[in-house]
C-alpha cells in the first residue's frame, strides 16, 4: 500500500522521512526540516527531542493530540554558512472545526553526520 509520507514529497513514509525517524541522518536542513514536520504529524517527540540542538531542547514536549497537522509548504531553504542553514515553510493545522497555518523561519546547523534545528522566528 502506498503511504504518502506526511511532509509532502509525494513519496513513501518509508522512503522519505522515515528513513530518518528510524536512524539515517539528514543530508541537509531542508530534509531535516521536512522530517521534523512529518514527527509532529506523527506525534513521534523523541525524534523531535533529538532532532533538537542540545542548547535549545526542551526539556519535556508534550503535543495536542488534538492538533492534526495537513501540510506542509517550504519555501526558502538557503546556507548560511559552511555548518548553517534556513528554512522557511508555512504548515497548516486543523483542530476540530478550527484551521490554522504557520509561517515559521528556522535555524538548523550541521551536527555530527547529521543537521538539527536549533530555533524559529514564527511570522
Ligand atoms: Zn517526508
């Protein structure tokens, strides 16, 4: 059975982002970005905690089942560095009868074999 992954590629979860949530480290923030999305739409935290930057991770996460998260649209995925990098992308949400989207611009740097997120400016 084909399951799209949440993040939007048009590929398989199993092909696209989770590969990552079971191990493989990220070749860029973009991807980064994209499989971060996909763990909240999963409600996967402990990948979200160790996708985390250790300076900026929160101690304890706790998502609202509640929120179920329908898109996700990058828009800009730029270097700032040589370890460094943006993304900006807008996710759109739904909560009962309720929608909503966010425009966010994170930060992410390059760590180990793989990159984190290290924090956002939410437009
Ligand atoms: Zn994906």
């Amino acid at each position: 059975m084909f399951e799209p992954c949440n993040c939007g590629s048009g590929k398989t979860y199993l092909g696209c982002c989770g590969r990552l949530h079971s191990g493989t480290p990220a070749r860029d923030a973009e991807e980064l970005m994209r499989s971060r999305y996909a763990a909240y739409a999963r409600g996967k935290t402990a990948y979200l905690q160790k996708s985390w930057a250790v300076e900026t991770r929160p101690l304890t996460l706790t998502l609202d089942p509640a929120q179920v998260w329908t898109g996700l649209k990058i828009e800009r995925h730029e270097a700032t560095g040589p370890d460094t990098a943006i993304v900006r992308f807008t996710a759109t949400w739904r909560m009962g009868a309720q929608t909503g989207r966010m425009t966010e611009t994170s930060r992410f740097r390059r760590d180990g074999a793989g990159w984190v997120y290290i924090d956002g400016a939410v437009e």
